[in-house]
C-alpha cells in the first residue's frame, strides 16, 4: 500500500458480567452471487488521494461531524469513502421485517409478567436487576402515560453460508438510544455527491438508496407529542454528560425544530435527580419551568451511566412521571439479549403476534442459547462453545459496543465464571460476514481493508392504549468494521459510518 494509507487497528474493552450465547441457522438465503465488491477497486492512487480531502471537507462543511475520542477535537464522523455493495433482496428484507419487530416490542413490553419471570434470574447483573425493580414501581403504581413512542433498530449481518451465498441475520434489537440516524443520512449524501462529482465509474446511483432517518424519526415524536396533548411542552433529550456523538442527536433537535417546530432541551439524569419535579395528579414532569411532553433517552442504557444513585433517582423521576418515555421502561427492557433469547424458544414468539407474522420474523433469526441456570439445554451449549468457541458469541445484557467475548476469550468465561454469573449471559451462533473490500476515512486519514458491514434498519411506532397511531419503516444505517476486529459500534470506536450499495 501506499505510504499514505495508514492500517487502523480497533482496541478490544472486555465486561465480566451480563453476557449472552448466539448460534446461526441460514434462511431465506440470496441466490448465489458474484463476490460482493465495490465497482473498479482498488482505486488508483491519484484519485484515492482526492477523494480523501473532499470527503473530509465535504464532510466537515455538512455536519457529517464528531468529538475525536482521542483528543475531544471537533473532526469529520468515521466514514467509508464509498459505499458497500449489499444484495437488494437482503436490504427489502430487513424493511419488510420493521413493522413487525415493532408491534413484537409493543406486545412485549405490555407483557409485564413475562418481562421480570424472564429477567429475574439476571441476579450478578445488578444493573439489570435495578431497571427490573423500577419496571416492578412503576407497575405497582399504575401507568402513568398510555401514549408509547418507540424509535427501535434492528442490526444484520449478512451470514455467508457458501461462496456467493448470504442470509440476514440479525445481531440484536436496540430499543433505547438508536443512535447514527442522522449522521448515516448525511453519509449517503456525501457518497453521493463523491459519485456524481468526480463520475466515478461502474456505479448507478439508482443503487444509492435514499435514506428517509430524519424525516421519518421527527414525524413520530410530532405524532406522540400532538396525542400527548399540550402544544407548550418539550422533548427532553436525556443525554450523557460529555457527549462525543452531539452532532447526530444535534440533527434531529434541529429537524424537530425546522419541521414541526418542537423544542428540544437537553439534560443529563443527574439534572433531572436534581432540578425536576412532578406535578398535580396527572404527574407532568417539569424542569426548568418546562413541561416535559416527551423523555427521549440518548443515555441510560449501560452501568456507566448510573455513576451513583443520584442517577437512578433521575430514572426513577421519569418513568414515574406522566411524560411519553422513548423508550418506556418496558420497551427499554424488551431489548435485552435475554428476551431476544426467549423468544427463540419455540411457541414463545407467538405469544405475542400471529403464527404469520412469527414465521416471518423467524427468516433473520440465528441460533441463540439460554445460559440461565436451570433452564433447558444449558449444559449442551456450553459443551458446544468450549469445544468450537470460534463458532460462537459470549454476549451479556449491554449495549454499547465492546462487551462481547469470542475465540479463546470465550472459552476462558465460560469455563471459569460460576453458574449464576453465566446467567447473565447469552451465548449466540457467531454470524460469518463475507469480507469486502473498503476504504475507512477516520480523522483524515485513509485505510485500505476488508471490511464487515452491519445494516441497521431503524422503525418508530406510536400508540395509545390499544391504538395503533404509528407503526412505520423509518430509514436505515450501514455501519463498516475491519474483518479483523470482532467487535463494532462507530462511538465505541470499532467502526465506521457506511450506506448501502444495493446489487
């Protein structure tokens, strides 16, 4: 490679409690098809350099922008100079798929005794444990809001079980800080504008597909606010103290504004612990003298953002109060790799939606066991991951990037932590991506490599009661990682804002 194309190298961060187990099984595979690789790659050495600066540019002139995680600098966000071929039908299956993984978190979280009978013996995760007890308050005290908002993100890889061969597979179903919506938007535009500028050969841009993240996500908390039913009230964006992702949560308090004109403030939990309060017998939220008609969590979802009981005071403040949650406690715990688990049980999924709908959810599912002590099967999968630990993922009740284990890292928690710490966890069939082709463009400077691409397919819904207001596809994110590095996630650092080439 030229002396100018640096090799990136992504750090691994390892948790000790709350993992999970994975297996694949391939469905609705494509048909076989030639290699998926970028057109005319490599790319000459003249124009790679070109292509570097404008992005860069480009992208610093049109927010496509974050904090460096090194230095806090303001930079360019992570990108790939080009974007990634992705089979068509692969992509048409992930939309299809949205609304239905949205009305399953729905009929989940209502099921508030199949939450905690499911979650309850998480007992070495207290941070699961403490979302459990405010789920068990909230509930003993009666909901205060009947009015859901959801902006959920179901991520795939494509598993290749043969050459030439690929099923989506999903990986998990973020429903709490679905973060990149609008960032990912802004990488399409750049991709697009790199093609068109410089007519970059073999490509069709009819292949670029349009990504609708930030008009499609604003549009549902326009529609939860209006059943919500006071035109003064705001959406608070619960936010992380130090934030280094502002831009992209930045994009949508902007959209809200421009479009529909709804306030947007910010504030961390520990602002709320401290300075809200609730109101009459409708228990509004209020901080700042501001009525909060929407708690949108952009933080929340890992230990670390709990630092003391301050901040599960803040939590607490919320969910009690009569404010739409995004997500709901429920919702929130309807995410957790436990439940996505369970649901692969047979005869579980159809608790919640119909046996049609269950069959065709069951297309991206791969193999996934429980861990939990006492519970079927066990101690077949953990025959099964020590023997081959290549073939599988350690995954515990997190989200955030950079909490899995795999290969031999595996077999050492497996075989050395106690029966109720690997409760836990789940174990999952480790999805096999094909390694394509890539250029990575971080703080400037370009890295060739082959690369594994995670599609993101983002959907919001909207209810009242038993009534549907909004139950949409809303965009899509493609996130790119070097072959080499097990992990993902652009703000983890493992990753890098992508769009999809669809072929």
């Amino acid at each position: 490679l030229p002396a100018r194309l640096l090799v990136f190298s992504a750090g691994f961060k390892f948790a000790l409690s709350g993992f999970i187990l994975f297996g694949l099984i391939s469905r609705d595979l494509t048909p076989a098809m030639a290699a998926l690789s970028p057109p005319n790659y490599p790319l000459g050495e003249g124009l790679l350099e070109l292509l570097q600066n404008e992005a860069s540019d480009w992208a610093c002139c049109h927010g496509l922008l974050m904090s460096s995680k090194s230095t806090g600098a303001l930079t360019h966000a992570p990108v790939t100079l080009l974007p990634t071929p992705l089979p068509k039908k692969s992509f048409d299956l992930g939309i299809r798929l949205a609304a239905d993984f949205n009305l399953l978190t729905h009929a989940i979280g209502k099921d508030t005794s199949f939450l905690i009978s499911t979650l309850q013996n998480q007992s070495e995760d207290t941070f699961t444990a403490k979302l459990i007890e405010i789920l068990k308050i909230v509930t003993r005290e009666g909901i205060q809001q009947p009015i859901e908002l959801a902006v959920l993100r179901s991520d795939y890889f494509l598993h290749q079980s043969s050459p030439g061969v690929y099923a989506l597979q999903q990986v998990e179903l973020n429903t709490i800080a679905a973060s990149f919506s609008n960032l990912s938007s802004i990488t399409t535009d750049l991709h697009r504008f790199l093609i068109e500028r410089f007519q970059l050969p073999g490509y069709d841009l009819a292949g670029l597909v349009p990504n609708v993240t930030t008009t499609a996500i604003p549009e549902a908390f326009s529609a939860a606010l209006n059943a919500y039913g006071n035109d003064g009230s705001v959406v608070m964006m619960v936010v992380h103290p130090n934030e280094t992702n502002t831009f992209d949560q930045r994009w949508l308090e902007y959209h809200l504004w421009q479009k529909h004109h709804i306030r947007l403030i910010r504030r961390s939990l520990a602002d709320v612990a401290e300075r809200a309060v609730l109101g009459d017998s409708r228990r509004q939220l209020v901080i700042d003298d501001l009525e909060v008609g929407i708690s949108y969590f952009r933080a929340g979802y890992t230990p670390d953002d709990y630092p003391s009981e301050k901040e599960w005071a803040g939590r607490l403040i919320i969910e009690r109060s009569s404010s739409i949650k995004c997500p709901s406690i429920s919702h929130h715990l309807a995410g957790a790799k436990k439940i996505q688990q369970q649901i692969t049980v047979p005869g579980v999924l159809e608790r919640f939606v119909s046996a049609e709908t269950a069959k065709s959810l069951r297309e991206c599912f791969t193999g996934l066991y429980s861990l939990t002590e006492g519970e079927p099967g066990v101690a077949d999968a953990i025959a099964a991951a020590v023997a081959s630990p290549e073939k599988y993922v350690l995954k515990p009740q997190r989200e955030g990037g950079g909490n899995n284990f795999y290969g031999e890292n595996l077999r050492h928690q497996i075989t050395t932590l106690s029966p109720s710490q690997l409760s836990a966890f789940i174990l999952m069939d480790r999805i096999v991506p094909p390694d394509i082709p890539t250029y990575m463009l971080r703080e400037k400077q370009l890295v060739a490599t082959e690369g594994n691409s995670e599609l993101g397919i983002y959907g919001v819904f909207v209810s009242k009661g038993d009534t549907v207001l909004m139950n949409n596809f809303a965009g899509h994110l493609l996130r790119t990682k070097a072959a080499t590095t097990d992990e993902g996630g652009v703000a983890a650092g493992f990753a890098v804002l992508d769009s999809p080439y669809l072929v």
